[in-house]
C-alpha cells in the first residue's frame, strides 16, 4: 500500500500497489513503481485498478530516475531515456551492467558494478565523459542522487562525493558519521541516512559534515526531502522534520557558474542556462540558452563568448542574437580572446573554434587527464590538468608544449586559472589547497601560497599586484602580493566565482551578483 501523508501527517490518499514492490516515484498525478526481476515498471493511478506497464523491455529494470520531463532506466546492459507519456526517447545497448542512474540538467549518469559512473546526453544517448571512483565498499551498496542541474551526489561508504555532472569531475569529498545507506539531496543540501536510524547532513557551501540526528531507534529504509521538510521512514513509521532543524534549506535562485567584466560590462551564466549582461549597473539583456552556462568572456568590442558543456555561443552587443557553434567533444574548460575560443575536453585535448566564422579550427593533444582550466597569455595557452597538479604552456600557433610546470602535487587537480594584464604572471589554483603563482615566459613557478580551501575562481586586479580567490566553501579571499604577501578574508559567504575588470565583482550561489568594497591599490 502506498500511503501520501499531509504536513500535519494524517493520509490524505491510498494507492494500492502490485505485490513486491520495492518503491515508487512521483510522475505527475501518478506513481512509477519499482519491482524486482520485472522486464517493465508498472505505472499506478489513483482511482485505476490496473496499472499499465512502462518502459517495456527485454530485461528487467534495476534502476530508474524521474526529472520534471524524462524518465531515466538503467537494466544491466542497457541504459534508456523515456518520456513522461512513454514514449522511448533513446536507448544506448552495451556498458555496464549498470546499478543506477541519475538525471541532472541535460546529463544522464549512470553507475555500473565497477564504479565508474558514465555520462549521457539527454538530448541523443551520446557518451560525454566518465569518472571512475574507487572504494573499500563494493558499488552496489553505493548511493546516487541529483543535486541540482549541474551536480550530482554519490556516497561510497562513510564518503560523500558532490560530482560535477558539466564537467565530469569530483568536486567534494566528504567524510560523514558511518557507511551511508540512503541518501538524498536538493540545493539547499545532502542528507545521508544510516543503518542505525540517524541522519545527517552534509553542508554544500562547506564541504563538510554537518548536523546530525537520531530519527529512528531501528534501521531507516528511506528518506526523502520536501522544500520545507524532511520525511523519514523506518518500518510503518513515518516522520517529518523540519529543514531548518538540520541547518538544511531549500533555494530558489541558481547559481552562478560563471562570470566575466570588462569595463562596465558586467556578464553571468546561471545553473539553468540564464545568461545575464549588466552594463552600468542594470541589466542590459537577459538570454535563456538551456544548458547551465560554464564560462563566459568579454571582449573589446563587448562582444561576449559563452559556452555549455556542448555549445559556444557568440553574441554582439545588444547582445539579442546567439550565434551558435556545436562542439566536438563535450567542454570541460574554456579560454577564448578576440578571435578564437580554445575548449578542453576530459580525453586531455584543446579544440580551438574561430568564434566569428563559427568554425573547427584545429585541435592540441596535450594530456592523458583530462583538461580542467584554461587561460589565455599573449602568443600561448596555458593549459591546468585535472588529475596531476601540472600546467602546461602552449605555443597556440605549433599546437606544441614549451614548457611543462609541476604547480601542485601529483594526485591533485588544477581547479582554475587566471593571468595578470600583461601575462606576466599566472595564478594557478588546486585541490592541493594552494595557489602557484607561475612564471608563463619561462615556465617556473615563482611562488606557492597555502590556502585555506579549494581554490574556486581567481581574477587579477588590473595592475597585477593583487588578485582576488573565491573557494570552495563560498568564502573569498583578497591575496596582496609582495615580499609579504598578505591573505585577507573579503566578508562574503555564497560566492562561486569572481571577474575584476573596472572592480570586483562576485557571482554568488543564490543566483545574485555582488560588487566588492575593495579600496584602490595604492600609487
């Protein structure tokens, strides 16, 4: 029997449903229900005796996800795209055997017995990338769920990993109170469920564990979040707690996931593909492009230069007309100046597209790991390596390595790249938590300074003597540089990335965009 409980909860309906039933999901008025060994998932009305099959095939169905206009359905040897009326949108044989699958934005991902988790194209079924994960735990205890259109979450044992589902890579780990045996998560935050009837939560703007409560004296079976609550389910007994209780909220806004200015210019892409262009302080215009938007550019001409995770789009100022460019391989990072746009890929390449005439130019094979951060200095392209701590310095005419930098430790990733005005200097961020200042002409590094979290985004003041670093917990931090160079907390908490063109300015995780009282560097 499947009851639907009000806030205050008394039943307000009961659904009866098939024999052996292992769970349900909501898909409009009714419920999607999952069974073991069956070859389809009976699709439950209320007021219908019979429930009508869905998603029909030749295996059974071990796992499924419902988003707000597909359904995901992973079999052992088969990953499928469904619509909410049942029509099959696409089908890709082969892989796996697969255990579960989440959807977030226009990515599908789907977890095999191994531990890799595989990323789909919603849109056509097409592989965009991989990330294989390692545990003591076997996979198939593993947990998967949707964050937000960009992030995912799986938690591997006692570990919380937030997964970056745009560009395919880990961005959390988190460590929390026991092996984690449901899980699941919004915005606002992930909530892990225990074998011994405890939640807790794990903070997203932290990075680290949070609240914890004991819900239940036996086993929890399930949990699930409202915007206001939680529920949790332990044998015929259900509760509700409060989201405030856990330090848990909802959001409504999304995040800026990139952002650029240039003079009065200022430019942001949201999670839900918003682009947002502000010219002396009010919105100049505001365009949709569907995909969370990953890195932005402004140039001279105020012609600005957006990408997703598998398009470029070009717009020229009053910035009303996209003109588009599919990319080859899905964007893990970006760069771009006044003629061309230089796109990474997790396969360790740089393609490089002629942004006016809309066009492949030619492509740089530059690293077995794949490419996480990009920027561009003078005649060259200095290229951040996810899984080595290396940056490289390319010569964009000969597509060829000049020099080849060991910025940070060797089982860390580059997270993001910045330069001075005058190229002179590149500010390299990683998950080693430290920051290389790294010389580009000669390919040294001048400088390490220890930080106090993850380097998130990074921009130079216009004179080169200072630079300002958003991390990974949302705070931001203004480096002075010198013969003592001075780390100085900014006073803001949500940002998640930051551009300096006339001043600094901040995209933050509730969607707002903030300028920064820095004073002026002294002449």
């Amino acid at each position: 029997m499947l009851r639907t409980l009000d806030d205050d909860g008394s039943v307000s309906s009961e659904i009866r449903l098939p024999r052996a039933s292992a769970g349900a999901a909501r898909l409009g008025d009714a419920w999607l229900v999952s069974m073991p060994k069956e070859p389809q998932l009976p699709l439950v009305r209320p007021g219908k005796a019979k429930p009508s099959p869905f998603a029909e095939g030749d295996h059974p169905v071990v796992a499924v996800a419902v988003s707000a206009d597909a359904v995901a359905v992973a079999r052992a040897s088969s990953v499928e795209l469904w619509s909410h009326a049942g029509k099959s949108k696409w089908r890709t044989p082969g892989g796996g055997p697969w255990i579960a699958v989440a959807l977030a934005g226009t990515t599908l991902a789907a977890l095999d017995e191994e531990g890799t988790l595989a990323f789909f194209s919603v849109q056509n079924g097409e592989i965009k990338g991989s990330l294989r994960l390692a545990s003591t735990e076997p996979a198939s205890t593993w947990c998967l769920t949707r964050v937000d259109p960009s992030r995912l979450a799986l938690a591997l044992g006692s570990w919380v990993v937030v997964v970056d589902a745009v560009n395919y890579k880990v961005v959390r780990r988190v460590n929390v109170r026991a092996n984690v045996i449901r899980l699941v998560a919004d915005a606002g935050g992930i909530v892990a469920g225990f074998e011994d009837g405890w939640v807790q939560v794990v903070d997203l703007d932290k990075g680290e564990p949070g609240g914890a409560l004991a819900a239940h004296d036996g086993a929890l079976e399930s949990i699930a979040l409202s915007r206001d609550k939680l529920y949790s389910c332990s044998g015929r007994e259900v509760r509700a707690w409060d989201r405030s209780q856990l330090g848990v909220t909802a959001r409504s806004r999304s995040p800026v996931t990139a952002i650029a200015s240039r003079g009065a210019i200022v430019v942001a892409g949201d999670q839900s593909g918003r682009l947002r262009v502000h010219e002396g302080g009010r919105e100049a215009a505001s365009v949709a492009l569907g995909q969370p938007i990953t890195a932005v550019y402004v140039g001279v001409d105020d012609t600005i230069v957006a990408s997703t995770s598998t398009v470029l789009v070009r717009f020229t100022k009053p910035w009303k007309t996209p003109h588009a460019v599919a990319l080859r391989a899905p964007a893990t990072a970006f760069a771009a100046d006044a003629t061309y746009a230089f796109v990474g890929n997790d396969a360790g390449g740089v393609d490089v597209y002629d942004v006016g005439a809309g066009e492949h130019v030619t492509s740089y094979e530059l690293s077995d790991s794949a490419i996480s951060a990009l920027v561009r200095v003078g005649g060259h392209l200095v290229v951040g390596t996810g899984l080595d701590g290396r940056v490289l310095v390319v010569d964009v005419v000969e597509g060829k390595v000049v020099h080849e930098i060991d910025a940070h430790d060797d089982a860390f990733g580059v997270t993001c790249l910045s330069t001075d005005a005058r190229g002179r200097i590149v500010a390299s961020g990683s998950d080693d938590g430290t920051i290389a200042l790294l010389d580009p002409a000669k390919g040294r590094v001048l400088a390490r300074l220890r930080v106090r979290e993850t380097p998130a985004s990074i921009a130079f003041e216009a004179s080169g003597r200072r630079l300002v670093c958003t991390f990974a917990d949302g705070t931001a931090a203004l480096v002075t540089l010198g013969q003592k160079t001075r780390v100085e907390d900014v006073g803001l908490k949500g940002a998640s990335h930051v551009a300096w063109g006339g001043e600094a300015v901040f995209g933050l995780a509730d969607g707002r965009i903030e300028r920064a009282s820095i004073s002026p560097t002294a002449n």
